[in-house]
C-alpha cells in the first residue's frame, strides 16, 4: 500500500478536478498534476488508481481547454461588439451634429 501513494493522490486530484472545471485557473492546474502523479506511479508501479487519475486527468484537461477556449472566445467577441457598438454611436453622434 506504501507504493500507491501517487496513484491515490492522481485518482483524487483528477476527481477534484472534475467538480472544478468551472473555475479557470484550477480546471487546468488540477488535472495537470493528477497526470504528473499517474505517471509517477504508473512508472513505480502501474495499478489502478493510477490508470483512473490518468483518464480523469486526460478527460478533465480537454474540458478545461474547451471550456477555456470557449472562455477566451466570448470576452473577445464581447470586447469586439463593444467596440462596434461604441463606433455606431459615435458616428450616429457625429452625423447628428453636422450642417
């Protein structure tokens, strides 16, 4: 059992991971360090846990980039509409004002 330390720790962390893929930062660090930690134990002795903290892992870091993706879309499509939004107005304004 002393041998499976770092397969527990993966399984766990990738577990964790997975309730908290809504959070930016932590859907990316969390399941980083379980695949660290399934590869440490898969390289002592491969069991298990270590298998399951590498799935979770694996799964868990291509929902974080998706999700992150999709993130870092719309606060660009949100900044751009802003801008096209703000430059109507502002020829809107200007065309009011003119003879």
């Amino acid at each position: 059992m002393e041998n499976n330390k770092f397969g527990t720790t993966s399984m766990v962390l990738g577990i964790i991971g997975m309730f908290f893929l809504w959070v930016p930062i932590l859907n990316l660090i969390l399941p980083i360090i379980a695949l660290v930690y399934s590869a440490k134990q898969r390289k002592i002795e491969p069991n298990g846990m270590a298998t399951a903290g590498l799935v979770l892992g694996i799964i868990g870091l291509v929902i974080a980039i998706l999700f992150s993706f999709i993130l870092v879309m719309t606060l660009i499509s949100t900044f751009v509409l802003n801008m096209v939004r703000h430059n109507l107005e502002a020829s809107q304004n200007f065309t009011n004002y003119t003879i």
